[in-house]
C-alpha cells in the first residue's frame, strides 16, 4: 500500500482505527488484561478537545485502546500520520531521512525521527535465526564506508570512514555489523552471533580466525 492507498483508504481517523481494531483482533476485540470478549466502547474529549476511543473491559474493568501494547502506545500523533509513515519508509528504494519525512508528512523533524527510529525498530526480525541455520553458503567480508570531509584533506576523511562487516547467503539473508577493526577479537563475535556453526563454508575467512 502507498502514499495515495493510506490516504484514500484511511480518509479520517475513525477509518484508521477501525482498521486497526480490525487487524488486531480479527475474531472480535478481546481485553487485554483477561481476555474476555465483553468489550465497551467509550468515547470522550479530553481537555484538549482531541477525541478519545476508549475500550473498557466489562469483566474486569481494564481499560486500554487499539494502540495499547503497539507500536502505537503511548502516542498522540493521529495513526493516519503513523500510516503515512509507513508507507513512506516501506516504498523508498533508499534509506529514508527524518527530514525528508518531516516534510512529507508536515510534522516537526524531531517528531519525524521517533517515528523513523521506531518503525525501523519494529521492522527488525529480533527472533529470526542466524545465517546458514540450514547448511547454506554464507560470504563474508568487510567494506569502509563514508569518510567525506569536504576541505578538510585526506587523513580526516580517512579517520571518519566506518568499518562494516557484511555476511551473506547465498541467494538469501544478508547481515550488515559496525566493526571497530578487521582484527580476530572484533570479527570472531560478530560471525558467531549472526552466522550458524552448521554454515557450509566461509570462503576465506575461516583461516583468519584461526
């Protein structure tokens, strides 16, 4: 789904939180303290005017929202924004910056870094296993990257680059780690947290850490 898809789809805010509700609890919405099925909705105006949908368990009396527990909890930017952002991060073919979000979305910059730190965050496989878990073939090496220093001669865009350690599937996951140096102590870590011992092969490397 795209910028015009969030947009037409997504009109009012209503229609994002239904969405959401939707999403969320496909069989009906369920407390999420208990889990009962007796759910009130409640809603009210804060003192700020702003709307507030609120869901009480009828059960035990919890209250919470669609966003509680997501990677919605606890903000007051309308999920339509949040949408939007989404969209925008998934669809760049590059890195997308907080002020080019910023001004996509017509929210300050710092409020479009927290959104771009924290759907990032979310996009992270955090339990996903580690390379060659089944055998593969993974390559490895390491690359500079950076170091431009406009006027401020070769040495100091040398001390600016940053070293990155590259492992790859074959054909598959790729894993990118900040390393301080190409030595044994800074690399050994590395592969060993994100490359399985049933690896097929490390051409190259594996005389290297020995």
């Amino acid at each position: 789904m795209n910028l015009h898809d969030v947009a037409k789809t997504f009109a009012s805010e209503d229609e994002a939180v239904e969405h959401l509700i939707k999403a969320r609890w496909p069989d009906g919405i369920h407390c999420i303290a208990c889990d009962s099925t007796r759910i009130s909705r409640v809603t009210s105006k804060g003192k700020t005017g702003k709307v507030r949908r609120v869901l009480e368990c009828l059960e035990c009396g919890w209250q919470f929202t669609a966003t509680s527990g997501t990677l919605f909890h606890d903000s007051h930017l309308p999920l339509q924004k949040w949408f939007m952002a989404i969209a925008l991060i998934c669809e760049a073919k590059k890195s997308l910056s907080a002020l080019q979000l910023s001004r996509h979305l017509g929210v300050q910059h710092k409020t479009a870094w927290y959104l771009n730190h924290r759907i990032r965050e979310a996009m992270q496989d955090k339990d996903a296993k580690p390379l060659a878990s089944e055998g593969q073939v993974v390559e490895i090496d390491e690359v500079n990257l950076g170091g431009k220093k406009r006027n401020l001669g070769i040495k100091a865009g040398k001390d600016a680059k940053i070293k990155v350690l590259g492992m790859v599937e074959r054909n598959g996951r790729i894993r990118l780690k900040v390393i301080p140096d190409a030595k044994k102590q800074s690399l050994q870590p590395a592969i060993e947290a994100n490359v399985s011992p049933n690896a097929n092969t490390i051409p190259r490397w594996q005389d290297r850490l020995t």
